[in-house]
C-alpha cells in the first residue's frame, strides 16, 4: 500500500515536470522547459539508483533527455483540432505512419499512428535499458512500452474530456493549447507511473 501512494505522489510530480517541459516558461534566465527535462531525467535515474544501487543510472537519464527530440507537432495539432496539416512534414514518423494508414484516407488515424511510433522510438531504449538494469521481467518490459506508446493519442483524447487543470498556457482563450496543457499532465502522469512500477 505504501508503495502505491508513493508511486502515485511521484506520477504527480512527473506530470508537473512533464507538463512544465512542454511549456515555453521562463523564471528569471532559466528555461523551465529544459531543467524539468533534465530534472525528468534525473528522477528515472534516482529511482534506479535506489532500486538496483547501478552506477549506469544516468545513462537512464540521458536516454530519456534523448529520445525527447521535437518531432510531433503536426501529428498533436491534427489529434487535437481534427483538421488535416497536409503541408507540414510529417518526418520519418509520418513517413512510416503513412504506410500503415494513409494520411490523405484518414488524416486522425495516421497522426495517431505516428505518435505511437514517435513514443515507441522514445521508450523502446529507455525501458530496455532499466529492463537490463533493474532486472524486471520481458513482460513487464514490453507491455510498460506498449502501454505508454498507445497512451500518448489516447492522453489527447482524455484532455478533451478530463477535468484536469490546464497549466502554463501561452494564450487562455485557445481551446487547442488548453487541450494539449491537459494531454500532457495527463501523459506526464501515466509515464510517472509506468516508469515507477517498472523499476520497483
């Protein structure tokens, strides 16, 4: 029971981590963004510490701090207003994405793809990396790695609908950035606590 409320007081905090990384803050000269990245990163790398006392444990938090790279913009622009971005580039993500559903058949559908395969490509490393650590079972490893892929549309979704507070908005008024404000406290939340009971 103990271990529950703690990884739910820690999914909290990485959703406010999570939440302020995909936020463009400033408090005085530093970036808000880059050091709840970093301090994102180090959390993973704190928990494994803790867990299997392993002095590769900051490689925990380079791979996340790495995998982050920008590349989803139009795919979360699409899932949030439903509306196709046939001009923007879609990178290798939309590339794959388009083999699987084709973005002129269903422009929803094949953003949703791409954010699967934008989060697969960000955890895939990640968690085999803990699951070689920390010593968790396959299984473990690959159903946290689906779980949290297939959550990254499913979380646009639920801030549509959730009543969760929407954090850190550059402009109150506009519905899409209030949707994608929630989607990551949202997102934030369910990273903390698979990544949380996947190490412990």
């Amino acid at each position: 029971m103990i271990q529950i409320i703690i990884g739910l007081i820690f999914a909290l905090f990485f959703s406010v981590l999570y939440r302020l990384r995909g936020a463009e803050e400033k408090l005085w000269l530093i970036r808000l963004d880059k050091a709840a990245l970093l301090g994102l990163g180090l959390m993973i790398s704190g928990l494994i510490l803790i867990a299997s006392n392993s002095a590769l444990s900051l490689w925990a938090a380079a791979l996340y701090i790495i995998g982050e790279r920008p590349a989803w913009g139009k795919f979360i622009g699409t899932c949030i207003t439903r509306e196709c971005q046939y001009e923007k580039p879609g990178g290798i993500f939309g590339f794959i994405a388009n083999l699987i559903v084709r973005e002129r058949n269903n422009c929803v559908l094949y953003s949703q793809v791409a954010l699967i395969l934008r989060a697969l490509y960000w955890f895939v490393p990640l968690f085999l990396f803990i699951y070689c650590i920390v010593g968790t079972t396959f299984v473990a490893y690959l159903s946290s790695v689906l779980i949290i892929s297939f959550c990254f549309p499913v979380s646009i979704e639920l801030g549509k609908v959730l009543p969760v507070p929407a954090l850190w908005v550059v402009n109150p008024e506009s519905w899409g950035e209030r949707i994608w404000s929630k989607a990551e406290l949202i997102y934030g939340f369910i990273q903390g606590i698979v990544i949380y009971f996947l190490i412990f």
